[in-house]
C-alpha cells in the first residue's frame, strides 16, 4: 500500500535533499485481515489524546529525526556514534521498504522521463551553444 501510494504520486511530490516529509497513512484491516488505504496525511497531526498515543508519537518524532539528522551527519542514529567508512547506518524503528534505484523498470522509466524532458528543453531553448 505504502509503495503504491508513493509511487503514484512520485511526480508531483517536491524532491527536495535538503528536507523531508512525514505522511500519515489511515489503514484499515477488514475481518479478512486484507488492509484498506483510507487517506494519507501529508501533514498528519501530532497532538495526543492519551499517554500510548504520546509515547508513540514522541517515539516517531525521535526516529525520524535520528534517521534525518544523525545519517545526514555521518553518524549512527541508534547510538550517535560516527559510522565506520562505507558503512550504512541503522534506521532506527525503520525498514526499507522498498529502493526505486534498483529496480531496473524504474531506473528505464527515470531515463526515459530525463530523456523526454531534455527533449522538450532543447525544443524550447534551441541548440545549447558550447556543445
């Protein structure tokens, strides 16, 4: 659910390295235990209503910012420390679920897009001069 979601919408959502974004999903699971997408929040609320809400809340807070800040400087979110050369950090709470740059039809698709779009660019500007 989570991958499809994303991947719908992957080219309207800001590609920005310098932030990110934290969504809110509503799933429900029906008797069948089969999971429905209700909405996804791209601002979801944070305030609580009772002390498991709180502690999870806080718990997401601390591990998005562990996974954001910590990586981005070189250090291992769960314990701090600098990481070893080459090494990938833990993610917390958090899994992998899926990586669009190694499955070869997303990675046909990208080139496919930066081909068209440089197509059109060279339509709309002409010849670049230095080349």
């Amino acid at each position: 659910i989570l991958q499809m979601s994303l991947t719908s919408v992957q080219n309207v959502i800001i590609n920005d390295k310098h932030s990110f974004e934290c969504y809110g999903y509503d799933i429900i699971v029906d008797e069948d235990l089969k999971p429905w997408l209700v909405e996804v929040n791209a601002s979801p609320s944070l305030t609580t209503t009772t002390e498991a809400d709180r502690q999870l809340k806080m718990s997401l807070i601390g591990d998005v910012l562990d996974v954001t800040c910590q990586t981005m400087l070189g250090l291992d979110p769960l314990t701090g420390t600098p990481l070893p050369e080459g090494h990938e950090p833990h993610l917390g709470k958090f899994d992998v679920l899926y990586d669009e740059s190694t499955d070869p039809d997303e990675v046909a698709l990208k080139q496919q897009v930066e081909k068209e779009r440089l197509a059109r660019q060279r339509q709309q500007w002409g010849r670049p001069i230095f080349r």
